[in-house]
C-alpha cells in the first residue's frame, strides 16, 4: 500500500469521526508505516494553511491547543507552522513573523513511541480541521499591503523606555516604587500616541488602524479581559473579547497597540504578585482563600486601574491643532472595529462577591496606579 493511501485510510478512520475507537484505528495504522511521515506532515502543512485563510494566525492556533489539548500537541502544532512557513510563498508582516519565532517546537527525534506519536498527531489534525473562521486581522488599508498586517517600524527609544520602566514595575518589591514607574509608563505612552499622530498629520500618513489578537488566558479570563479593554481604551483603541477561543481583539494604531501589549502584560505581572502577597495576609489572618477571592480581587484591580489610566491619559496636554487629527483617528478605530465586527454582546462578571477580595484588588491598583507623580530617588 502507498504512503498516500495509508494516509488516507488513517484519516477516514480518525478525522471524520470523533470515536476513540476510530482514532487508535487510525493510529495503528500510521504506527505501523514510519515511511508514510512525510505525507502525513505534508498534509499538515495544508490544514494550517487552511487555518490561516480562514483568519487564524501563528499565536491564536497555539493558543487554542493548548487550551483544548495540551503542551504536547502544542508542540507539535508549533513545529508544523514552522515548516509551513518555510514553503509558504506569502509575504507575511513582522507580526506574524514575530509569532512565527516565538513557536514551540517539537524534534521529530524525539518520538519514542510511534503510536503515541501518530495519535497526537491526529488529535491535533482533528482540532485543525474543525477550526471555524475568525475575523481576518490582515485587512489591507490600501493596495499592495502585505497580508498578517502592515510591517512595523523599528521600535522607537521612547518604547524601549517604556518597556524599561515597566520591566522595573514588574521586578520591585516595593508597592510605591511600582506605582511610580508604571505611572511614568503610561505617561510616556500617552505622550508617544500623541507624538505618533502628530508626526503622521505632518507627514500625511493615510495608514489605517491596525489590530492584533492578545491572549486572555485562564483562570479568572473575565477579569483580565475587563483589565486589557481598560488598558486598550486608555490608549486609544478598542477591545472585543473572545471567551471561547481565549483572546481579545485589540484595534488600534500601530504604535497604540505595541503600548497596550505591554502594558497590559505588566499590569498582569504586577497584579499576580500583589494577589500572591494578599493571600498570604489573609492566610496569617486565619482566613482561607479561595476562588471567589481571587476573582473579586482580579475584577475590583482591573476596575480601579481602567479609571487611574483614564485620568493620567487625560493629563497629556494636547494642543488645540491636533485635536481634529485624534478625532479622525478615533472614527477610523471605530469603523475598523464596526466593519470587524459588527455584532457584539455583552457579557456580566460572574463571581465578584468577596467583599476582602475586591477591598485587597483595589488597594493593589492603586499602589499600580498610573497618574503623573514625581518620580522616586
């Protein structure tokens, strides 16, 4: 029997029918013709290439592996992406490229078990082959853009800055130390979006919105997805929350977005940390911390620090000639998220009913706070 015909009756037997029986079918089937691998990558490679014209990108497929199968098919579907990549013929932006390099990756070496092997191998496929279309990210803003987005200037001193300072935030063990550094962050963020629209009125940039999709991950993902849209709309972008598929739509300027990746990520950081050290306040205190703790704690600390970011973005002075430049830019977000989707839901946050949970969340966000303050020696 050829290599393709195995192949073939492997994914009769384990694609097309959800049993476990079918899928050991399947399995033993592939096991038992190592020479038909190549074929069985091969075929891989066009269920990714599927996945990506029906909106997925590197980060969203892996993201959901993991989510619905484990570190193992994560894997393995982060090997295959790179070796689809390889033949891919497209031009893909830097982001996609920057998702590219950050796979997991899994040496084929490695297999010490065939069977094993093949039926993670089909456990991936069968979830590849079932992906539904998202909403596709690389709309072009004119003629000839590159699909996967637009490619990314250089990373400008002002970012590397930010990105300093937060990475300070992030390591100090000092709650007002913390606040400080994050405030002088958003502060700068606020500054380089205001700089960056400035420059593009000048120039006469006719570039559109941008967006990208930012992982929500468990646990507690409804209180993350409340602290990244607060983040997003004090920088002038917009968020739409995914819960099945585990991340946000963020749509925004270029460097609006690269602003809320980061700052998002070290508010995450930052509020990890302070939750760690609340729980254990409240175990010295003879209390037992559970979910419901946690939860109120995540909610009450990504509604305090929506409204401190409001108010520090609020305080970047902007002068009266670049007022009608932010308003257009603030139109084009909107009818990219309308066009994007242009049906949405809300959603109510379930388990906000610890009163010590939300008293701790709010104090951790305000020594998080982000307003303009003198910095500390």
């Amino acid at each position: 029997m050829s290599t393709s015909a195995t192949v073939d009756r492997a994914f009769r037997s384990a694609l097309y029918d959800t049993g476990d029986d079918t899928l050991d079918t399947g399995a033993s089937l592939l096991a038992a013709d190592p020479a038909a691998d190549a074929e069985l990558a091969r075929r891989g490679e066009d269920l990714v290439a599927s996945a990506w014209q029906r909106g997925w990108q590197p980060a969203d497929v892996v993201r959901v592996v993991r989510r619905e199968l484990d570190e193992t098919h994560a894997r393995l579907a982060g090997s295959l992406i790179r070796a689809q990549a390889l033949r891919d013929g497209r031009v893909r932006g830097a982001r996609w490229q920057a998702q590219i390099a950050g796979l997991p990756t899994s040496e084929a070496a490695a297999r010490a078990d065939r069977f094993s092997y093949t039926t993670a191998v089909l456990e991936l496929y069968r979830l590849l082959l079932r992906l539904p279309a998202l909403e596709p990210l690389d709309e072009a803003a004119g003629a000839g853009e590159p699909p996967g987005g637009r490619e990314r200037k250089p990373e400008s001193r002002m970012l590397g800055r930010i990105r300093a300072l937060l990475a300070k935030a992030e390591a100090t063990g000092f709650p007002e130390e913390a606040e400080a550094l994050s405030a002088k962050a958003q502060e700068l963020m606020a500054r380089h979006s205001v700089d960056e629209a400035l420059l593009a009125a000048r120039a006469a940039v006719t570039e559109g919105p941008d967006a990208a999709r930012i992982g929500v991950d468990p646990p507690y993902e409804q209180a993350k997805a409340v602290l990244l849209d607060a983040v997003a709309a004090a920088n002038h972008c917009r968020a739409v929350w995914n819960e099945a598929f585990g991340f946000s739509t963020v749509v925004g300027f270029a460097s609006d977005l690269e602003a809320v990746e980061l700052l998002y990520t070290s508010l995450l950081v930052q509020a990890t940390g302070a939750m760690t050290r609340a729980e254990a306040a409240q175990r010295a205190g003879g209390r037992k911390r559970t979910k419901t703790f946690r939860q109120s704690f995540l909610a009450a600390y990504a509604h305090r620090v929506g409204v401190r970011l409001a108010a520090a973005a609020a305080e970047v002075p902007v002068g009266e000639d670049l007022l009608p430049v932010l308003a257009s830019r603030e139109v084009a977000v909107g009818e990219r998220m309308d066009r994007l989707f242009p049906e949405t839901t809300t959603t109510r946050l379930r388990g906000v009913s610890d009163a010590a949970g939300w008293e701790e969340g709010s104090r951790a966000a305000d020594a998080a706070q982000v307003r303009g303050r003198k910095r500390l020696p």
